[in-house]
C-alpha cells in the first residue's frame, strides 16, 4: 500500500465517522470526494476499502461502518454491499429483495447508534 493510499483512507475514516456522528447516509461518490480518493477509478478503490472495513466489522461483531453509504440512486448501497455481507454470513442468501432493504435499514439504524456515540 502507497503513502497515498493511507492518506486517503484515513480522510475517508475521518469522513466516514463525522457522518456515523452526524447520523446522515453518505453516498459513494461524497465519500470518495471527502476523501480525495485519487482518480482513475476512485469509487472501486473506495469500494474495496469499505470491504475491508465490512471484514473488520463483522470479525469484531460491530455494526457495519459501510451501511450508511448509499447510492446516488436511492437510499441503500450498491449491490456489493448486500454481496458482501452475504459472504461474510451476515446476510441469509435467499431474501426478497424487500428483506435485503430492511435488513440493510436495520443495519444502518445500528451503525448510527454505536459509532454515533464516540466522542472525538
């Protein structure tokens, strides 16, 4: 991993917990211009990253970080998001697509509650 990429996943950490701590769903595309995520292809390296962070989170227990990045679309995340979590187990594999979205608001609701409450 370059400098460069610690510079920007830590402005995205930073980014990420003013929104948990603010309680408002960010997009990817915010995200990744908080960020300064370095072109080309800055919202695949950001994706990657809130992987990462979906793993950590999972392992710990914690409520996932990555649930209140959303779509410019609507209000939930990409379908890698709902990928993820299912091959991390936290998601059954056979849920309507209703299921998913409330599942993810739950999600969300939970992530804001924990990481809402730390104190810089």
């Amino acid at each position: 991993m370059t400098q460069k990429d610690k510079d920007w996943q830590m402005r995205a950490q930073i980014a990420l917990f003013a929104a948990l701590k603010s309680g408002q769903a960010v997009t990817y595309d915010a995200l990744a211009q908080a960020a300064s995520i370095p072109a080309p292809h800055r919202i695949y390296k950001l994706t990657l990253w809130l992987e990462q962070l979906m793993a950590e989170d999972a392992a710990t227990g914690q409520p996932l970080r990555a649930a209140i990045l959303v779509s410019r679309l609507h209000d939930w995340p990409a379908r890698g998001f709902f990928d993820t979590a299912r091959q991390l187990g936290l998601l059954a594999h056979k849920l309507s697509r209703e299921d998913e979205i409330a599942w993810y608001y739950q999600e969300r609701k939970s992530a804001f509650k924990a990481y809402g409450e730390i104190s810089e």
